[in-house]
C-alpha cells in the first residue's frame, strides 16, 4: 500500500470514527415556557435564561445516562401569559416527546398546562407559579420549588399589621389566578390581624390606567394599598398614586412586583420608596450559591436578571439529577426519582412534599432603597 493511499484509509477511518462517536451522544431536550413577548417578556426572558445556564453547566459534565452519553438541549416556547397559549406550548412539548419542562412563569398558564402534563405523562418544575391551587390536583407530574401564596401574602399582612401597625388597606386584583390568589390570602391574613379591608378594586394585566380606581381608593383614605398582580401595571400605578398626592400610602404586593424593572417602570416616582414586596425563598445573599451564580448570570446576561432564574436554573439541574440517578431520561422511569430529591441547588436543597411542592420553603421582604431592591 502506497504511503498517500495509507494516509487516505486512516482519514477515512478516523471520519467515520468521529462520526460513530457523534452519532452515540444522544440529544435530550427539556421543554420551558414563559411569556417573551408582551408585557411580561423581562420576567419569561429571565427565566429562560436560567434553564439556558444550567444546561450549559451540565453539558459541561459529559453526562452518561442509561449507558449513553447524553447532551441536553432546551426547547423554549412562549405563552404570552396567555392561558390558552399556555396549554397549545404544553401540547407542543407532549408532542415533541420532551424528557421534562421547567415553567411555566404565570399561575393563570401553569394551574391549566399541568393538566397537560399530567395527560402527557411529563414532570413539570415551576419555579415561579405561586398560587396553591397549583398543587391541589396532586398530579405526580407537578412541581414547585418557590413558597406558594399561602406563605407570600400572609408574610406581607403579617408585618403591616404587626410591624407597621397599619390599620385599613385597600385591595386591588388583577383577576388572574395569580393575582387573586395572592390578594385573597393578605385579605385573610390581614383581617384576621384586625386590619379594615377599606376597599376593594380591579383591573386586569393590560391596564395602564388607574387614575379611576386609585380616585375611589383615596376617598376612603386607607394607610395602605394592596396590589395582586405583575410589575406592568404596579409601576404605572405607583406613578399615578403619586400624583393623585398618595405619596404616604404603604404599597403591598407579591413576587409579581418584587423586580428591579419596578423601579424602571415607576419612572422616578417617590411611591417606590413606600413598597413592601415578597419573594418565595431566600435573598441572593442567603441562598448557599446566590453571590457567585449571579456574578456568572450577570457576566452571560448583562442587566436581565428579574426573580426567577435561579430557580429555573434549579429546576433544570433537580429534572436532570432525577435522570441521573434512575438511569433514564424517561419520565415514567425517572419521576419517582424527582419525588425522592434532595438536590442542593443554588437557591436552596431541594426535597418535595408528597403533592409536589417544595419542602420548607423561605420567603422574604423586599423594600426599594435609591431604586434598587433590598431586603428587609
């Protein structure tokens, strides 16, 4: 054999070693959905960011499941916030035959695609959807790693009626599954504490004017206002608040307020200074790898963290290490695996409770200092 002739046969041989070897890594998608487009496209980017991260981390670890090496691969959908495209995305990743999804963002889309899910045989990790009703079905396919409502809006009363001692609060819903969930519980929580529900008002997660609602609220002069409901409508109204001359009432909201994109939307208005906000789990600073991981998000994604991807970070890595340790990328095989974990995660180690949700969950309260979040 010619000495050309021996060099193109070992080329050869190594062309199709290499292809061999390409063709055993077997492609693993996992499914997120968020709103990134809309309004609330800040938060859904976030997220997706997140799962985007973690996949990166554990592509890095050369993992082998079931024998094969295995490359993980996100498949990112957008629901709009919108319930109805929220179950035709879920549908999309049943169809796809998606190893596991990490969302969604919204209560009002997760609480109708875990149905989905569950009919699809998918696990599901929500690191963002708070309402209870969530986890009431007690689907095996339904998770969540952040406090539910029960524990935000209860938080929140809490400390107006005790820390604060405020007297009477007026409340406003957005009408969403979120928004309603969360300004049911501080209504329960705060009356129970002896605070006057002065006010009841509503809207919905398109407004942009308040100017109406908030004029019915100031005749009944309450010490505090609560809002159920996103950061779109909460910056706006804090800006309206301020010029109907409600610069000493107290603001009050959930996780769905809680953003450094408040402060953007308020638009210099001095009614930031007066928000109390809650989040499900601890601060950055608290949680076991808060400060570095945001280091590394902010270098990959410079001034687009929001809430929640340290949790869809968390997610992922849970839907993964559940794999992991069943041997399996497939759901039937590797859910009663998720059930058991105990992952130590970013945000905190992760265990569920027999319906799905996490175990011991934290929360914290939030206050606004020179426009940047800080917590209490």
């Amino acid at each position: 054999m010619n000495h050309q002739l021996k060099l193109s046969v070992t080329a050869l041989a190594l062309a199709f070693g290499g292809f061999a070897s390409a063709q055993d890594v077997q492609v693993v998608k996992i499914g997120h959905v968020a709103p990134v487009s809309g309004a609330q496209a800040h938060y859904g980017k976030d997220n997706e960011n997140g799962v985007r991260m973690a996949l990166e981390d554990i592509n890095a670890q050369n993992i082998t499941i079931g024998g094969k090496k295995v490359r993980f691969e996100i498949q990112a959908e957008d629901d709009a916030a919108d319930p109805k495209q929220g179950t035709a995305a879920a549908q999309k990743l049943c169809d796809a035959k998606v190893a596991g999804v990490v969302g969604h963002l919204n209560s009002g889309t997760t609480i109708p695609a875990s149905k989905v899910y569950n009919d699809c045989g998918i696990p599901h990790v929500t690191g963002a959807a708070t309402n209870p009703n969530l986890t009431k079905p007690k689907y095996d396919t339904t998770f969540r790693i952040i406090a539910n409502d029960d524990a935000l809006g209860a938080a929140l009363a809490n400390y107006a009626a005790k820390t604060l001692k405020l007297k009477k609060v007026a409340v406003i819903d957005d009408r969403t599954a979120y928004g309603q969930g969360v300004a049911e519980v501080f209504k329960r929580v705060a009356k129970a504490n002896g605070m006057q529900i002065v006010d009841e008002q509503f809207t919905n997660d398109k407004a942009t004017d308040f100017m109406a609602i908030l004029t019915a609220i100031k005749a009944k002069a309450p010490d505090s206002v609560f809002y159920g409901g996103m950061d779109p409508q909460a910056g706006p109204m804090l800006r309206q608040m301020e010029q109907l001359g409600m610069g000493k009432v107290k603001y009050f909201g959930g996780d769905g307020i809680c953003t450094a994109e408040i402060a953007k939307l308020a638009a210099g208005a001095k009614t930031l200074e007066n928000v109390v906000c809650a989040e499900g789990g601890a601060s950055l600073a608290k949680m076991p790898g808060g400060t570095a991981w945001k280091k590394r998000y902010d270098e990959k994604y410079p001034g687009q963290f929001q809430v929640y991807s340290p949790y869809t970070y968390d997610a992922t890595f849970v839907l993964v290490d559940a794999m992991k340790r069943a041997n399996s990328i497939d759901p039937k095989k590797y859910i009663p695996e998720l059930k058991k974990s105990n992952f130590k995660g970013v945000t905190a180690t992760i265990a569920f409770e027999a319906n799905g949700e996490v175990k011991n969950p934290a929360s914290t309260l939030y206050v606004y200092k020179d426009g940047k979040k800080t917590p209490l």
